[in-house]
C-alpha cells in the first residue's frame, strides 16, 4: 500500500488571510544580553532589577528542534536563531547541530559578535552556514555609546575576523541607524566594510517594543542612507536574491562590493512579509509588533501529539492578517505602557 499522504494542514494549504506562505522562522534562544542598545535594551528599563525569564520557563533545545522540525513540515525554509544575544545561551552549538540537520533548511544567527572570537569555530563546526553580525559603528566613542555598556569596536571586529577564518562568508552586518545619535557613522561604516567580502546593511531605526521612546524624527530613511553613499562612491541596484527578500541591495559601480537598506518604517514589506517568530518561552508572534503570543509551550508540556500542534499552528497562520508597518503613522505609540513585546524576548 501506498505511503499516506502528509497530513500536515499546512502542506494543504500555507497562506494566510493575505496570501502570504509561511516560510521563515526567527527563534529567540534566550531574553538576555549582554548590551544595552539604546534602540532595543535601554538602561533605564533594563536595569539590574529587571525580570528576565527563569530556566524553566526558556524551551528546552529539544523542544525548539521539535516545532522547528514540525514548522519545516509546514513550510518554513529558513530559520534565523536570535534574541537577546543568542551566544549567550548555554551551549548554543547543540541546539545549532540539531537544527542544521533539518532537511532543506537554511540555518543563520544574528549576534552582537561580542562572544564571537570564542564561539566562531564551534559554531561552524556544529553546522552553521552564515552568520549576521550587528554593529552599529565603526568609531569606539559612537559604538559605546550605542551598546552602553563600553564594548569596544576591536573587539567586534575580531570576532568577525575570527568568524571569517573559521569559514563563515559572506557575513552579514547590520548596522541600525538613528538620527542624531550614530547618523555620522554611515560613511565611515560604508569606508570600512567597501571591499572587505562582508555585506554592510543599514537597517531603518524601528518602534519596537514599549520601551525606546521611538520617534519618527529619529529615522534616517533608507533613501537617503543610499543618496549619502552615492555621493561617495557610485552605486547601482541589483536584483533581489529570492522573492520576499527584506533588503534592497546595491553595488558599488568600481565592483567593491555590495551593501542593503532595510526600510522597514519609510518603505514597508509587509505585503511579503513570510515571518514567524518563536519566543524564548514557546510563545509564537505573527508580527514583530504583535501584543499577543500563542502558547505553544504548554502544548509541548501537555504531551500533545506533532499533529496537534501542526494543526494550532496552521490555524494561527492562516488567521494571520498583521500588516503593522503598513499602517503605521508618525504617531504610532511607543510609550511606557503600549503593549507591544520587547524585540529581545520575541527575537529580532
Ligand atoms: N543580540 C543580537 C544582535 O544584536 O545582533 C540579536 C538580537 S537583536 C534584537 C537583532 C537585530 O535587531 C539586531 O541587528 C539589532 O540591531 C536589531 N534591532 C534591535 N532593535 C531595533 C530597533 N529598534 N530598530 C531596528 N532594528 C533593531
Ligand atoms: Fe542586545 Fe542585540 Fe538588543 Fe543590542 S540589539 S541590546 S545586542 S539584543
Ligand atoms: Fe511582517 Fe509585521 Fe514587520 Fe509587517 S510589521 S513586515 S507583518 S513583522
């Protein structure tokens, strides 16, 4: 007799209200971090008193490599791992060899670089294929500023270093513009990373979460990041990598290179939009700017069977209708008390 057919709902249908497929995952691994962004982890509010999630309430690894498995049956090709500083979660290496093993994923981690230089080797050892590496500046006075817990730049830079011995390439770097704060690090970024092999990505300052006091003011859009360089050294647009891609890419015109603008706020893509992201604590975000999660942690700790939990997340993607940045306005709320999740807990 012949195998049944795969009964993941899913694999029946994958589009949500909008008709956008479910094909991308971003996994949180811990709500914890070493920095304090000024743009994700301020101070003020992520002090030494703040909250952060005991160990049982984290998933385990063995429970992320399940709904990981179960969501690559319902379509997801691409999983991010991220939080918080994800090489600050225990042996993070373990849970990157199970999930490389997946079949037909491609598997990627967006870091701070700070565990870098120590971490690189046994990461690529584990499986990982590519890595994003964020970095807000290349002057130590502006990077400081912006991590606010007086991380040097050298040592970022040699982790990307060591990063690239152990293999990894082209590495991704993502630089989060605000205006008025690290807007004069632009050019020298662009000057530092032009020829260098590694893909420079300026990514728009966004409103996330209820703590960083976002304004609209404070966003240098993607146009004029582009227009800047421009003017410096002569660049052209080229095709996206894949459908959906988040970044518009360009190249220098003299073939040093390219760079990416991520204009989430001046030019939305939520049409495209094809992101699911899991919690450090089971919960799953239809949006980066979702108020509400849906548990699946306790599903997993009831015993309930793969296809019960393919069947609640294919009901939770295919009611999906989150379109935020679309609709979002200068006087979108970010005050202490709105109700949208922090980016380190949900993953960004
Ligand atoms: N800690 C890791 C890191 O910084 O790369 C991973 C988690 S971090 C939340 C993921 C990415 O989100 C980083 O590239 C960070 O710069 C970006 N990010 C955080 N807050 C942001 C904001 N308000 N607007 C735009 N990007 C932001
Ligand atoms: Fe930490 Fe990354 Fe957020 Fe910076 S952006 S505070 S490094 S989680
Ligand atoms: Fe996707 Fe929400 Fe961002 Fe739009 S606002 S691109 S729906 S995560």
């Amino acid at each position: 007799m012949d195998a049944p057919l795969s009964k993941s709902p899913l694999a029946v249908t994958s589009a949500d209200r909008l008709r956008r497929p479910l094909r991308d995952l971003r996994i949180s691994v811990t709500d914890r971090c070493n920095f304090r962004c000024i743009y994700c982890m301020p101070k003020e509010v992520f002090g030494p008193g703040y909250p952060f999630m005991r160990r049982a309430e984290l998933l385990s690894f063995e429970e992320i490599h399940r709904l990981a498995a179960i969501l690559a049956g319902q379509g997801v090709r691409k999983i991010r791992l991220t939080g918080g500083e994800p090489l600050l979660r225990e042996r993070v290496e373990l849970l990157v060899e199970q999930l490389a093993m997946l079949d037909g994923i491609d598997l990627t981690l967006t870091t701070n670089g700070s565990l870098l230089a120590k971490k690189a080797q046994a990461l690529h050892a584990a499986g990982l294929k590519r890595l994003t590496v964020s970095l807000d500046a290349i002057d130590d006075a502006t990077f400081r500023a912006m991590n606010a817990v007086d991380f040097f730049v050298k040592d970022v830079l040699n982790g990307i270093e060591a990063a690239s011995h152990a293999g990894f390439g082209p590495i991704k770097i993502n630089m989060v513009v605000k205006r008025g704060m690290n807007d004069h690090a632009i050019l020298p970024m662009a000057r530092h990373f032009r020829g260098s092999g590694h893909v420079l990505r300026f990514i728009e300052y966004m409103d996330v979460g209820a703590s960083n006091g976002w304004r609209m003011d404070e966003v240098v859009p993607a146009s004029e990041i582009i227009a800047m360089i421009n003017e410096e050294f002569a660049l052209e647009p080229i095709a996206e990598n894949y459908a959906g891609e988040v970044a518009k890419r360009w190249r220098y015109q003299d073939g040093s290179g390219e760079i990416g603008v991520i204009a989430s706020v001046t030019q939305a893509f939520c049409a495209e939009c094809s992101r699911l992201r899991l919690s450090t604590d089971g919960k799953l975000f239809t949006c980066l700017f979702a108020t509400q999660g849906h548990d699946l942690r306790q599903l997993l700790r009831d015993g309930a069977s793969d296809d019960v939990i393919a069947t609640r997340i294919a009901g939770i993607w295919q009611a999906r209708e989150d379109r935020y940045s679309e609709i979002r306005t200068a006087a979108t709320p970010s005050a202490p008390g709105s109700k949208k999740i922090e980016m380190s807990y949900i993953g960004g």
